[in-house]
C-alpha cells in the first residue's frame, strides 16, 4: 500500500526572483553576441536561457485545502500541501487533487427490507480525502469509488433492518435514524478507508415504500396505530376499574357480590372504552330494584 509522504516544495517566489533576471539577461545577451557574431557566447546564453526556461517548468501553484502529488517518471515522489506558488523539480508530474469537503448523494436504490418488503432507499454522505497518494494510486477513480461503494453499503443497511419496528425494542429504518447514519457511516467508512477518504457524515435522504405495495402499508400503518392506542385505552380502562373496585371496597362504601360486581366492570369498560359517549341512566330505586 503507498501512503501519504508529505514533503516541503521550494518557494516559488523565490525562485521567479532568481530565474527571471537570468532570463532576461540572458536574451539580452544573446541577442547582443549574436549581433557581434560571437558564436560561442551566443550559444552558451542561448543554453542558459534554454536551462532557465526549463526550471521555470517547474513552477506550480497550490491552492488552499489541495495536494499535489509529485511523479519522477513513474514513481510517487511525495505530495505538496503549503499553499501558494511553489517550485518543484521541473520534470516531476503534478497531480492536483482536492482535499475539500463534499456531498454526495445516491440514487434511490429498491431494495428489499429484512422482512422482504420492497423500499426505496437513498443516503447522502459527506467525505473528504485525507490520503492523496491512496485517492491516486489505490483506486483507480476514487469518485467513481466512492459513488459505487456508497450504494453498496445502502443496500445492504436496508437489507439488514426492517422499515417499520414490530415492538419497541426493535431498531428499524424508519424509527431508529441515530442508530441507522451510525452504522451506514461506519459501513461506508470502512469500505473506503483504502482509498484514502475519510466519511464525515452518511444518513438517510429518502425512505419510501415500493409504490406496489405503498397503499397496502399504509393501511397496514394505520391499522397497528389503531391497535396500539386501543390497547393502550385497554390499559387504562383496566386499571381505572381496578382501582374504583379496590377503592370502593377499601373504604367500605358499598358491599357488591360477584354477579353486581361483573356488572360494574362490564358497564364501566364500555364507558371508557367506547368511541362515543355513553347515556347515562340513573338508577332512582334502591340497590337491587
């Protein structure tokens, strides 16, 4: 594996301060011998100015969070990161890559769930490159890479959760969004750490039902919140009435046998279960007429 070898380039102020004078001597000094017809003169000016234009070559400019990576006919020679006007060997090969932050994100992907409920699925991930030599040299096109790696690692988060939790204690796609950017962050980290990119950031940008099959879990949604609230009315219901009987027998107000007993129940679980108001009747006789 190649990794990073950061190395320090030489001003390249500096180096316009030396090789322009030069230059400008030297064509002035050609031309004044080649008038003269001073062969020899001339043509050693002519060689400097030559060697002079050369090392301007190796000129380059660094932008602020960019790498350079330096080639010698091949080989990695190390990478530049001090922002500014530099100078390198004029026969190094200076690849620009970008160290900046950016986002991606997939396409909507279908898949299937764990239950094997077909879904829609997309993710945005944010990522930067920290290691210029592995972006370069490991992969051969580490934005395509990252592109296909992302969306492999979705799939296979989709694959590993169901849309919807079954019981609380159940992660899911839809319920659990901490817990599910935590593991696709650390899914797609890890698929690109040979590439020299670093994953800031990956979570959910869109989550849907196949529209096959749209209509048929919203009405399965709709039916589990109608079941969840009646069971937690239920609840209460039974515990109210457990309380009004312990209660009533606690304080001694009202003796009741079983049979009254399961009457009451029976008339305050439709009280407090019912979806509409009850009529109430008022019972102006004694306790048992």
């Amino acid at each position: 594996m190649i990794k990073e070898n950061e190395r320090t380039a030489h001003s390249g102020l500096a180096a316009l301060a030396i090789l322009i004078p030069i230059l400008i001597l030297g064509v002035a000094g050609l031309i004044r011998y080649a008038v003269l017809e001073n062969g020899w003169m001339a043509g050693s000016l002519a060689l400097i100015v030559v060697l002079d234009i050369v090392l301007l070559v190796g000129l380059f400019m660094v932008q602020p969070n960019q790498a350079r990576v330096l080639q010698l006919f091949g080989g990695y020679a190390g990478s530049v990161k001090v922002p500014g006007l530099r100078w390198a060997n004029p026969f190094y090969t200076k690849r620009p890559i970008s160290l900046r932050v950016r986002n991606f994100e997939s396409n909507r992907l279908k898949v299937n769930d764990l239950d094997g409920n077909p879904i829609e699925i997309a993710a945005v991930v944010v990522w930067k490159v920290v290691d210029s030599a592995e972006a370069v040299f490991v992969v051969d096109d580490y934005e395509n890479y990252v592109k296909v790696q992302t969306e492999a690692a979705v799939r296979i988060l989709a694959m590993s959760y169901p849309y919807d939790a079954h019981d609380e204690q159940q992660k899911s796609l839809r319920g659990s969004p901490a817990e599910i950017s935590d593991h696709l962050r650390s899914e797609i980290e890890a698929r690109l750490q040979k590439a020299g990119v670093q994953v800031i950031e990956a979570r959910i940008s869109h989550l849907a039902y196949a529209p096959e099959i749209a209509q048929a879990m919203l009405r399965r949604q709709q039916a589990s919140a109608v079941i969840a609230a009646r069971q937690k009315i239920v609840d209460g219901s039974v515990g109210m009435v457990e309380m009004a009987l312990e209660r009533l027998s606690r304080q001694k107000i009202v003796e009741l046998d079983e049979e009254r007993k399961a009457a009451m129940v029976s008339n305050l679980l439709v009280v407090l279960c019912s979806e509409t108001a009850t009529q109430p009747v008022v019972n102006a006789g004694t306790l048992h007429h």
